[in-house]
C-alpha cells in the first residue's frame, strides 16, 4: 500500500516553474486505496509550465507501487513553495485540467454526449442551482439519461441539494460522476472539502470547468444539464468556446436588476452563437404555504416581457414555494422526491419544453468564437 511518503518521494526530483521541487509544491493529499489525489499549488500567471509540471507528476505518481490512478491538480491556494513536504491537508482532491487554449475543443470527450444544455444566469441568487437539479431530473423522467455537472467552482451546490457527500471513484483515467434519482451528477464539491476556500483567478476557474466535463465518465447521455457559474466573464466564454452547446437556459428574477444581468447573458451567448433556449422566470411569485394564496412580490411578469424583447422563447414562471426550498435544502430536489405535486408539474413543464425545443433547434456544426 502505498503512503503519502511515497508520494513526495516520487516528486522530489521533479521541478515545477522557478525551479521548486513538485514535492514542496504540494498543498494536498488524499489516498484512496490505489488512488491518488494530490493538489499542487501553482502560480496562475504560468499556466503552461504548471500544466507540464501537472503531467509530470502524474506520471510519476502513476508509477508508484501499489498506484493504479492518479488525479494531480492545480490550486491557487498558496504561493509556491510555501507547502512544506510534511505539511499538507486532506480534502484537497480536485481536478484541474490543461489550460484552455492547449485544448482545440472538447468534442471527443462529449461525444456520446447528444446534448449539452447550459444553465445560466447574469448574477447570482436567482435560484439557478435548484431550476438545473430540477431541470435534469425533469428530463430524466421524460425517459433521457440525463447528466448534471455542477461547474459553480466557487460555489459548488449538488452536494447538498442530493445530500451526496461521497468521493468520486477512478476507472481507467477518468472520475466516475455519482447518482441520484438516476441522474449522473459531477460537482466540485465531490473533490474539495465544503469549507475549502476556493482563491482561484478566472483562467484557472476555466481549467477546472475544463476537466470536469472532458475527464469524466459520462457515458451515453441524451443530455448533460451544465449549471454554471452566475456571471458573463471568461469561464462562461471557455465553455462556449470548448463544448458544442446544444442550448442555453436563461434564469431571472423578476427584478429590473436581475433582468438587466439576464439580458447581459443572452447577449453573451448570442455573441458566441450558442442557441437559446429561452428565459424562465424563478421566484415569479409567492405561493403562500397556509392559504394557498398568490402574491407578486416582484411585479412578475418581467422576464416574459424581456424575453419578447430579445426575441427569444420565455419558457415559463417557477414560484417563491416553500415546498421547493425545503426539499432543496433536504438534498431531495422536488422533482425527484414528490413527482406528482404541484411545485414538480412546474418544472416537468420546463423539461417538456427544453427537449422539444433540443430535438428541433437547429445545432452549430463547431463552435466559433469571435470576440470583437
């Protein structure tokens, strides 16, 4: 068996940019029976010599004795060589990939991969996370194999809203995604510990986002529900660049400021020619859990008005509902966990919709980005 010495022996002799010994750079170790997963805190203003120092340690790991899988990642946690070879903390098992322009695109990894559905949103806290749980769960009860990458790195939420806490397994190379309610899920939170704070700079966020989606075993999916990071910055530009998007889902909140942001991120994905699917508008209303009474706290209705405005497809209002949040917060999605009830029938509507639309949407042959 082997021990987190082996580990360190292994990366003495080997130099990361600078000319630091790999072993000094590592910032974590986790050993599960014949798997490896060590961190190496790397400096994100050199992503190509750390991405070459990361292939070497792997390599060097993978030939351990009593190692049959490594998975070596990048981190921003500390300055390099700040670690000290006996100074090193568990949990810190996650995957950081090669950075994004060393890869043309992620087609071969995706390919039995029909459709990927991004979900998005300008800002965070407009309930993304839920609607993309509940969304996958939704086309999976169309009778699609459905995946759900969490690829909110800063803020990853699967975890809990599944209540799974285990780590994910390594078969031939590749991070095995786990399962809940028959859909395969992938989240950063499967890899670092929940209070790991995540100090990472936007390019290194990309290359996270990067491994998460090509080095994992999908398999044969009808559709990979993507919910990603709020916002319309470089992580969001990688992914259309790096993975043929099949369609966007918009989230919104009623609010002028929330549909601002909204509108910024149709615009984005219009910019890189990534479908749109259309916008939902979450937290539409307040469903009162003792009367059954509706009240439009937000003047609703707004982002079926912007989605007019934008000529884009408004795909329906999920309310404010007790009902949803705490079945979330359980780590039993409302889709999942009471299939038949009102709040579910919501979110039903949204999948019918969403495939409808996949299976009709005419797909870009290749991504092209041009930025201007």
């Amino acid at each position: 068996m082997a021990t987190e010495a082996d580990i360190l022996e292994a990366l003495e002799n080997l130099y990361a940019p600078g000319g630091i010994s790999l072993a000094r750079a590592v910032s974590g170790i986790n050993l599960s029976g014949a798997k490896a997963f060590v961190s190496l805190a790397g400096d994100p203003a050199k992503p190509e010599g750390w991405e070459i120092a990361r292939t070497n340690a792997e390599k060097a790991i993978k030939a351990v004795p009593g190692i049959e899988a490594a998975v070596v990642t990048l981190t921003a946690e500390r300055a390099p060589g700040a670690a000290k070879a006996h100074d090193h903390h568990h949990g810190h098992s996650h995957a950081a990939p090669p950075p994004p322009q060393a890869r043309k695109g992620l087609a071969p990894a995706l390919e039995k991969i029909r459709y990927v559905v991004v979900v998005a949103s300008g800002k965070g806290g407009v309930g993304k996370s839920t609607t993309s749980a509940n969304l996958a769960l939704g086309l999976a009860a169309q009778g699609w194999r459905v995946g759900l990458l969490d690829a909110d790195i800063y803020g990853p939420s699967a975890p809990r809203l599944f209540g799974l806490h285990d780590k994910p397994k390594v078969e031939n190379g590749k991070l095995v995604p786990l399962e809940a309610y028959g859909v395969k899920i992938m989240s950063m939170g499967f890899l670092v510990e929940e209070n790991t704070p995540m100090v990472w700079r936007g390019p290194m966020v990309a290359q996270a986002l990067s491994q998460l989606l090509g080095e994992v075993a999908w398999g044969d999916l009808d559709a990979l529900v993507v919910d990603m990071p709020p916002g319309t910055g470089d992580v969001q530009l990688t992914m259309a660049q790096q993975t043929p998007i099949a369609g966007a889902v918009i989230v919104s909140t009623p609010q002028d400021l929330a549909l601002i942001d909204a509108r910024r991120a149709v615009a984005m994905f219009q910019k890189v020619e990534a479908p749109i699917l259309g916008i939902i508008e979450n937290m539409s209303y307040f469903l009162c859990p003792h009367c059954g009474g509706r009240s439009e706290i937000f003047s609703h209705g707004g982002a079926r008005h912007d989605a007019e405005q934008m000529g884009v497809p408004f795909l329906g209002e999920a309310p404010l509902d007790m009902k949803i949040r705490e079945t979330s917060d359980a780590g039993r999605p409302v889709v999942g966990a009471e299939p038949d009830s009102p709040q579910a029938a919501v979110y039903l509507n949204l999948a019918a919709k969403v495939k409808t639309l996949l299976e009709t949407t005419k797909q870009r042959a290749a991504p092209n980005i041009v930025v201007g």
